[in-house]
C-alpha cells in the first residue's frame, strides 16, 4: 500500500458583516473572515493538505486570487474539486486531523455539525475526521480576537 502526508495551514483576518464558516458549516459569531473567497480557513488549510499530500501544488495555483471566477466562493465546492483532481490519479484520503485556532466563539458545540461537514465532502469515515480547537491565550493578532487559524493534517492512499 502507498501512503503520503501532507500538512496545511491558513489564516484569515476576522472583520465584521462576514459570516463566519468553518468546515462548511455557519457558526454564529459577531465577526466573520476578510478573504476573497467565502473565507472558509479550515477547509482552505484541509485543501492544502491534500494537494501537499500528493504533490500538486497549493491552493494558490488551482484557485488564484486574481481570478474572478473564484471571489465569493464556495470553499465547499473547493474541496470538492481537489477531492477530484487526487481520485483521478488514484488517490483516497484514510484520516484527516485539524485544529482551529481562535478566541472567539466557543467551537465546542459546532465540532460534530464540522465534522459531518467533512467527512461528506471528503467522503472520510465521520470517525476519522478530528477536529480540535484551541485559543492562542490572548496572544497575537489571534489571541486578539482579529484573525483565525487552521492546521490540517491528512493520509492519503493509492496507486
Ligand atoms: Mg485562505
């Protein structure tokens, strides 16, 4: 069997009259990210995992900025895409391991509504999608309450 692992991270600036989704789904919250896209930094950092898994780059070079087919969008379907481009080359993820940084809202209760998020967009065992949260204790940009974090880890296998 052929393993890989690929690791990814992101952050977004947290700005008022955003909404605020992570993982896919939409979290109450007084504040949401500043980003081209709908923001979602957990799945762009899961994104980055899986290509860095199989070497096909960053989410930068599938979905550039500069692009306007790209503004405003759905992270969701993001996700969906690269599930593709790693399928097509024979490619299934086994695990995916997170963790969301931020100081503001509590994560805890939205954790399990994240990870069935997840784990049907990467079609991943809902058992083996973690996702944890943690605060920065007040420091920095995101201990501040100004900005949020990701970090994904993922097992990729095939071919
Ligand atoms: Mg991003």
């Amino acid at each position: 069997m052929n393993l890989r692992i690929g690791q990814g991270y992101d952050i977004h600036r947290l700005v008022r009259d955003r909404k605020f989704i992570l993982g896919g789904v939409e979290i109450p919250s007084a504040l949401g990210c500043d980003a081209h896209s709908d923001g979602d930094v957990l799945i762009h950092a899961i994104i980055d995992a899986l290509l860095g898994a199989v070497s096909l780059g960053d989410i930068g070079s599938h979905f550039p900025p500069s692009d306007s087919r790209w503004k405003d969008a759905d992270s969701s379907g993001l996700l969906r895409h690269v599930m593709g481009l790693l399928r097509d080359r024979g490619w299934e993820p086994v695990n995916l391991d997170t963790t969301v940084i931020l100081e503001t809202p509590r994560l805890r209760p939205h954790i399990d509504d994240i990870r069935l998020s997840l784990s049907r967009m990467t079609g991943i065992p809902f058992d083996a999608v973690s996702v944890k949260a943690k605060t920065k204790e007040k420091q920095d940009a995101v201990g501040e309450g100004r900005a949020v974090e990701a970090l994904a880890a993922v097992l990729v296998t095939g071919n």
